[in-house]
C-alpha cells in the first residue's frame, strides 16, 4: 500500500499549479505554464521559454542545462567521496530546473539560487517540488550584486544562467564579473556560463576572450553550427584554474543532439578574434 501511495505521488506531480496557458503577474513583467503530454511544464518569462520541469528532476529538457549538469558530475566525482559538502551557487533562477536536478543527483549538496524575480521566485516554490533550505536556497535580489556580496572560495561551481529578454547583462559577462567569478571560487572551482550568441555577432568569442583573460582553462560546449555562428544556440561556457574534468567530450556523445567540446585550438581562436568585455 505504502509503495502504490508513493508511485501515485510521483505520478501526479506540480499539484499546485495555477491556471496554466494563461498570463500570471510577476515582478518583472508575466509568466505563463503549460503542461505537456509527458506532464512536464514549461515556463515562460515575457515571452521567452525559461525553464521546462519534468516530473523526473533528473530529467533534464534543456539541452545546454543537460550540458552543465554532465560537467558538474564530472567535476564533483573528481573531488571524491570524502570531500566537504559541495557548494554551488545560481546566477538566474526561473523554474530552477537545474537546481532541482543537482540535487537528486547530489542530495549532500548546498546551493543558493539568485533571482531578481520576487514573484517568480514565490510562485516557483509554490508551483515545483523544490528542495528546502539549506539543500536550496532562493535569495531574491541583483545576481550581480550577490556575487560582489560573497566572500572569497566559497564555492565549488558557479552557474550563470541569467537573462534579460534574450540577452544576458553586459554586468555579468564583463572581465569584472569574471574577476568576482574567480574570487568566490575555491581553488579548484567551476565556472559554468549559458550564452546564447546571435549569429553574426562576436558574443561568443568575447565572452571567450574574456574569461581567458582570468582563467586558466576555458571550454565551449555547443552544436557544430552554434560554434561556427551559423544560427542562434544555447552554449555553455566552462572556465577553470585547473584543467577541465576529463572525459566531457566523450560523456557528450550520449547526448541526444550532436554536441561538442571545441576543441583547445578553436578555442584558442575564438578567444584570438574576440575582445575582453570591459566594464561600462
């Protein structure tokens, strides 16, 4: 009876949704959700898809989330068993779909998510099944300014995912953002960072060229043609002190698109054509 009760909750789950297909106010503008066939939900932010939950946290819709998820495994293993609880911090919260899912994978960690949204950030606890402090923590304010806020190697990862409209904030793709990445991370931190470059712009080999600036290490995950500029696509960028976990190329051959880890001399090119975003 106990294990039927419990397949019924895993079955019937975001129980607590509003009205889906509809406008919601939220702080910065409106939201809506819908379901989908597989009772996953999508939740869009003015118009713009921002995070896509499935009943399974684990299960990862986004691709460029599935992306970051497979690195910071990687890079968690590689700390070992016996390692402190790790600690990870969220620019950008939406639906916390990735938050969720390091969580299942990792239930010892710690993690604060910054969203800007207050409103949001209350639905998103109401909506999903978010884990609770001090497991995930919602601190509501400026991503930026909460990174200026943290002290020095604090955390293991770091994650950008934020976004106004389609574009992320020039304050926190600039060398002094990637300066104030870099402080907060330990020694051997990560630093993950979600850039969709239009095509025909040199976003990508800035932001690139930027973070070779500070790091050490730097890697791009992305499609063949997201690399080449040739269309608009998620990539996410990978920056580090020390050498980026092993085995990221061949964990991304699994994926269920045709994804990359450039290559160390595109890399270097890339970070050659672009320039360093300086602070406005």
């Amino acid at each position: 009876m106990a294990r039927r009760a419990r397949e019924r909750s895993r079955s019937l789950p975001f129980e607590h949704l509003p009205a889906l297909d509809v406008p919601l106010a939220i702080s910065t503008g409106s939201a809506r959700l819908s379901r989908e066939n597989d009772g996953s939900v999508l939740l869009e932010v003015n118009g713009v898809p921002s995070s896509h939950l499935h009943p399974d946290p684990a299960h990862l819709v986004f691709e460029y989330m599935r992306w970051m998820q497979l690195v910071i495994d990687l890079h968690l293993a590689e700390r070992g068993s016996d390692a402190p609880a790790p600690q990870l911090a969220h620019l950008g919260g939406g639906g916390c779909s990735l938050p969720r899912a390091v969580a299942s994978a990792h239930p010892g960690s710690r993690q604060i998510v910054v969203e800007l949204d207050e409103l949001l950030a209350d639905g998103v606890r109401t909506w999903f099944d978010l884990p609770r402090s001090p497991q995930l923590r919602l601190r509501i304010g400026d991503a930026r300014e909460a990174l200026d806020s943290w002290r020095e190697d604090r955390f293991d990862v770091v994650v950008r995912d934020v976004f106004a409209g389609a574009v992320t904030p020039r304050a926190l793709t600039d060398a002094a953002a990637v300066g104030q990445v870099d402080r907060v991370l330990r020694e051997d931190g990560i630093y993950l960072a979600n850039c969709a470059a239009p095509p025909g712009t040199s976003l990508l080999a800035d932001e690139v060229a930027t973070l070779a600036a500070t790091f050490a290490h730097v890697g791009v995950i992305a499609e063949p043609s997201h690399l080449s500029g040739k269309r608009r696509g998620n990539c996410v960028l990978v920056a580090s002190q020390r050498p980026l976990p092993e085995g990221v190329d061949r964990a991304l051959r699994s994926d269920a698109v045709s994804v990359r880890l450039a290559p160390e001399d595109r890399v270097r090119a890339l970070a050659r054509t672009g320039s360093v975003i300086v602070p406005r």
